[in-house]
C-alpha cells in the first residue's frame, strides 16, 4: 500500500521539503547556479513536481508546468518519501532502477551536498501536519 | 564452445615446465568463467582439506577470464587472480580491470593455473598460443612501473603484464599486482602468492579472437549496452567523477569508512573536499578507459604544487581516497593523490590495506615481522605511533615517505621499539 492516499497529500508532503529547500539560502544557491530546471515524476500516487532553478526566485510548481525540464527524474512516491527520511539506500536504488534520471546527471550530483538540511526537516513536516505515523 | 578459447595453460614453475589444457565445457557453462570457475578448478586441483598453505609452491595461483573477455562489449576486460590467500587463509580473489583479460584470450588462453615455486625469478611470456618461462633477474627488485617499462621495451607495446613490486616479492601479505600501470588486483594478497613462486611477471599478447556464435548479432547488443548506460545514472556519475563520486552519496548513508569505522559522520566541507567532483575540479588532468568500456572511470590527476607533488598518472580511486582520507580524517585530495601514487609505483598494495597495518601497529605497539610500506610507523612505540597518525598528512614522515625516501634512515634509533608491547593508546 502506498504511503500518500493521494496525490494532494504527496504534494503536500514532498512539496513542502521542496519549498524548505527553494527558501533555504545555501540550497537556492546551488540551486540557482546550477540552472537547472528538474522534474520530479512520481508514480503511486502520479504527478509531477518542478522545481526551476533558472529563474529568481526559484519557481516550485506541483502538477504540470509549463517549464521545459533540462532534467527528469523519475520514481514511485514512495520511493521520494524514503530519500527524503534518509531511508533510502540511494546506490541500491539507482542500480535497480528503483530512481531513474535523464539530463546532465554530473549537476545533479553536486546538488547533493546542498540538500541535505532537508532530511533533518522532513520529519518535522510530516509531524506538523499531523503525519508522524508515516515516519 | 563460443566465448572461449577452450584452453588453459598449467604452469609448473618448479620444474619449468609449461603445458595446454582443455577447458571444459560442462565446467564453463556451469560457472561462467572468471573467480567462480577458479574457485571449481582450485578445489578440483588440491583436493579436501588440509589445503596448502597461502605461501606453499603447492598452493595453485589461478588467472581466469571470462566468456565476455575479449569481445567488443562493455565490462569485458575483467579478470581474477585466485588462491587461497596469504593475507586471511581462506579463498582469495582479486578482479582487475584494463586490457590484460583480452590481451590473454588473444594469447590463446582462457586462463592460467601456476603452481611450484621457481628456484629464481622468472616471467612468464604468453603469444599466440606458446608460453616461456624467462629469467627475471634483472627485473626483482624493480617497482611496478619499471617492470612494464622493461617488459614493453623486450617485447612491444602491445604487451600486456601483470607484475608485482617490493611488497609481492618480500612476501607482504596484502601485496598487490599490477597490471600496466595503475590497473590493480588489490585484494587478498595475489602479490604475495606471486613472490612465493618467484613469479615476477607475466605478459600476454596475441591476435587470436574466440569464437562469437552470431558475429553480426554483436555490434547492435554493444550499442544497446552503450545507449542504456548513457541514460544510467551511475555510469553517468562514473563518467563524469570516477568511483570516488561515490564519496558523497557514500557519506549520506553511512557508508563511509571515517576513522576506521568509528565514527559514521565527518564534517560536510571535509566530504566534499574528499569527492571526485572536487577533483574533476582541481588536480584531475583527464581520464582513461578499460578495454571497450564507454564508461572511462579512470582518473588521471597531477598535483603541481604545495607539499604533495604528483607526476600526472594515474589518479586515485575510492578505496585509496577513503583509505587515505576518511579512515584518517585526512581532508586532503592531493595527500590522498599522493600516497596512492607511492602505492602504485614501489609499494604495491592495497592503500586500506597499508592504513589498516598502521592502525595494528599504533594498537599494537609491535614491529611487523615482514617488510613493509608502513615499516616507518611500525616501528614506533604506540604512543609515537598514535602522535604520528594524527598529524601524517602534515608530517615529513609522510612526506618522505611520498618522496620515496629510506624513511627509518630518517628516525632516530632512539625512537625505535620504543614500547614494543604497549596497549592501544588512542582514544
């Protein structure tokens, strides 16, 4: 069974570690001088987050957007959601497909460092909405 | 039987002697080459226990390919070196990358089973389906590099060698060999087995192909290989920062090695600092492939200036970064160029390996009882030793050691065995 009922609670969830990152300066940073514009493709439940890195401020989008993405990635919501606790064991999870990417990976990966304040408040937002148990 | 050349060559080398066998079918099908099929025919060989010993001229030292080695395909220039191994006493296998799998096949031989000992140093010369023992003397006591070097001028760049250094030769039980330059089997103490067998070198070359049962079937599976890995993210990370891209995504999940495993946690600026992204950054001078990978994992790195020198060559991967950086907190890409280079050239070994005598010896208080790379720091009392693994990467010691220079000439015999017996002091 998969963690969100629907695809309003994941945007809710993973939209919001989304936006700490887009208001957090050391991660907009990075994220602006990366350029990129990446979208996150979720499946169970579906949709899509964009997250645009190209503009000033940072443009975070759930549901489609009109932005042409420079990178897709592309994995089932629950898998986001173990990322995002810091459960997930990431080259386990590539190896086997289990998150897929297409566009310049080698930008992506240097954005690693600047993500990582989020796994620390992952937590905390799933909490203050009332979403402990799915920690 | 296709992928195969469907010939072994068994090696004597206490009587010289040198003959062809066929390889099994039935065998290879069962288990597809490489350290799996080394592993049936080690047991076939020498029979139930008791099993000879790592170091023994009985223990058979096995070089095995596989059915993809060879082709035009992705992955295929692996090859394993096994025998029951000197450093844990139980099986060992050590993969390789680089162009000697295909260099073999090519030779005329899936694989070699090398057993006895030489009464001198010899090589042993494989092409076009002949194989001869040589005389190595003029070659034992050279480092790695100088072996190739040697071996290249005597029989043309297309030779292809795997050779041990100083540390294979005076039996270090976790010696390396060498492939080339800076394609090692690291693992479990081969160099070892090589030097009890007085076994410095051996070299391949040849024209042979083995057989494809459908040739033109070959090309279109490479490109279908090819394309996928170009949308894989991991191939892509390799590509672009080498197996040591794994340092960060590593230090996410704890699984990095920081202060030998004590701590799961290091500061984020010293990860980074560690990362093959901040070599693409700084001392990397370009990269370098195995046969037909697309991937081209290999870093080449030169270090120009500051304490830590390195010629342009080839550069470090995780393990030796890890090995040198994080198990001792040492936040440095150009120290960790530098000792991994020093371990290529005259001290073949893994460089974990290196760094984890050195934590035995600061626990232990106690000389090592044979030769080797971390000889300076062993023979220090563990309070010196301690001291000295704090402050390595700024310390001379380091630096002459780097330097190649005779590092006990350089300590005190004051200094030496100060308290053989001593108990771990660190904390």
């Amino acid at each position: 069974m998969p963690v969100f009922k629907d695809s309003e609670q994941m945007y809710d969830c993973i939209g919001a570690v989304l936006d700490f990152l887009r208001q957090d300066p050391k991660a907009s940073a990075a994220f602006r001088k990366s350029g990129l514009v990446i979208r996150f493709k979720y499946s169970d439940p579906d949709g899509e987050i964009t997250i645009d890195g190209s503009q000033d401020p940072i443009a975070l989008t759930c549901g489609p957007a009109d932005r042409k993405p420079t990178v897709d990635m592309t994995m089932s919501a629950d898998t986001a959601h173990q990322f995002w606790l810091g459960k997930l064991n990431l080259v386990a999870a590539l190896n086997r497909g289990a998150m897929t990417a297409k566009g310049p990976i080698p930008a992506i990966m240097k954005l690693l460092p600047a993500i990582t304040p989020a796994y620390k408040q992952y937590p905390e937002i799933l909490r203050a909405k009332g979403l402990g148990h799915l920690i | 039987m296709y992928g195969y050349t469907g010939k072994l060559l068994e090696v004597d080398l206490s009587t010289g002697t040198t003959r062809d066998l066929p390889l099994d079918p039935g065998l290879a099908r069962d288990y597809i080459g490489g350290s799996g099929l080394a592993a049936r025919l080690y047991l076939d060989r020498v029979g139930g226990a008791p099993y000879p010993a790592p170091l023994d001229p009985a223990n058979p030292l096995i070089v095995m390919t596989g059915p993809v080695a060879g082709h035009l395909l992705p992955g295929s220039s692996r090859f394993a070196l096994c025998a029951r191994s000197p450093q844990t006493g139980l099986w060992g296998e050590a993969s390789c990358g680089g162009f000697f799998a295909p260099a073999l096949k090519a030779a005329g031989y899936d694989g070699l089973i090398v057993t006895g000992a030489a009464s001198s140093p010899v090589y042993l010369l494989v092409e076009n389906g002949q194989a001869e023992l040589r005389d190595a003397a003029h070659l034992w006591g050279r480092d790695t590099y100088e072996t190739d070097d040697a071996l290249k001028a005597a029989h043309g760049a297309a030779a292809r060698t795997v050779s041990i250094g100083p540390a294979g030769e005076n039996l270090v039980c976790y010696a390396a060999a060498v492939h080339d330059k800076g394609h090692v089997a690291g693992r479990t103490g081969m160099g070892a087995v090589m030097g009890s067998k007085r076994l410095k070198a051996i070299v391949a070359l040849g024209k042979g192909k083995p057989p494809v049962a459908v040739p033109a079937g070959l090309k279109p599976l490479r490109e279908s290989v090819v394309s996928r890995q170009a949308d894989n993210l991991t191939t892509q990370t390799l590509k672009a920062y080498g197996t040591d891209g794994a340092m960060y995504v590593g230090s996410l999940m704890g699984d990095v090695p920081f202060r030998n495993w004590r701590n799961g946690e290091w500061d984020d600026d010293s990860i980074q600092a560690l990362d093959g992204a901040t070599m693409a950054e700084t001392i990397l001078t370009g990269t370098g492939t195995c046969h037909s990978c697309s991937v081209a994992c290999k870093r080449e790195v030169a270090v120009a200036d500051g304490p830590y020198i390195v010629a342009k060559g080839p550069g470090p991967e995780y393990e030796s970064v890890a090995a040198f950086g994080s198990l001792l907190l040492v936040p440095d890409l150009a120290a960790t160029a530098a000792a991994n280079d020093r371990c290529f050239e005259t001290r073949p070994h893994a460089g974990h390996q290196c760094v984890l005598h050195l934590r035995r010896s600061i626990a232990l208080g106690h000389k090592s009882q044979k030769p080797h790379a971390c000889e300076p720091f062993s023979v220090f009392g563990a309070r010196r030793s301690a001291s000295i693994a704090r402050v390595w990467p700024a310390s001379p010691l380091f630096r002459h050691w780097v330097a190649g220079a005779n590092m006990l000439s350089a300590v005190p015999t004051s200094r030496r065995n100060r308290n053989p017996t001593a108990k771990s002091r660190i904390q």
